[in-house]
C-alpha cells in the first residue's frame, strides 16, 4: 500500500494553461502525480480544502487574482501549510528569480523557459520516487 507521501503530487500554480499542461504532462511522464491551479487563490484554496496535499509546489510569481508573492504569504502564515517546500518559476530574469526565491524562502528559483532536467532534480529531492510500471 502506498503511503500519503508516495501518493503526493506536485502542484503547478501558473496562469498560462500551456505551461499547466505542459508541466503536468511531464512530470506524469516520468511516474510522477501532478495537479494544477491557475493562480494562487485556487491553489490556496486546494490546500486550505486538503484537496490536494502536495510534495512540492511550482509557483510563477505573475498571476492575476492573487499572485505567487500573496500566495506564499498566505501559505507561510499557515503553520500546516509552510511546510510544503516551494520553487519559484517565472518568466522574470534569472537573478530576479533567484532573489524572490530566497525572500519568499522557497527551496529554489528557475527561470522560464525551463531547464526540465534541473526542476526534475529538484521534484527527485522533494518528492517520492514515482512508482515504476
């Protein structure tokens, strides 16, 4: 029987539904479980529900509604929540990103466009191995 830790997904909060997809798609590909939400209000909320209880969240900085600054601000002011180690990914320049990285105290900051091998790296540190088929 799987434990709720391998069981864990990882949460993509982005406003671009092809970044979601994209991220989704490739994350599954390697054996991995993968949810997404399209700001941060809804992330929020899938947590604040347990409707999701991630491994690790992917967060773009940039949305509308509540973006990923309110957002990791909410999650922290949750002691349940802050927990769930984050890494920030944005269109922003890569020092940029580094530097919201380490003041939102996430785990790591890549820019876009993604080096997939790197955000896998970091999924391998966070999450469970996927199961094997």
């Amino acid at each position: 029987m799987l434990t709720e830790r391998e069981e864990a997904p990882i949460l993509v909060v982005d406003d671009e539904e092809d970044v979601r997809t994209a991220a989704v798609a490739m994350f599954e590909s390697e054996g991995y479980a993968a949810v997404s939400a399209k700001n941060g209000r809804v992330a929020y909320h899938l947590l604040k529900t347990k409707s999701v209880q991630p491994c690790l969240i992917l967060l773009d900085l940039w949305m509308p509604d509540m973006d990923g600054w309110q957002f990791r601000a909410a999650q922290l002011s949750d002691k349940e929540l802050a927990r769930i180690p984050v890494v920030v990914v944005s269109a922003a320049g890569r020092r940029d990103v580094e530097a919201a990285a380490v003041s939102m105290r996430a785990v790591a900051g890549i820019a876009k466009p993604v080096d997939w091998d790197e955000l896998l790296r970091l999924v391998e540190e966070h999450c469970h191995p996927p199961t094997v088929h």
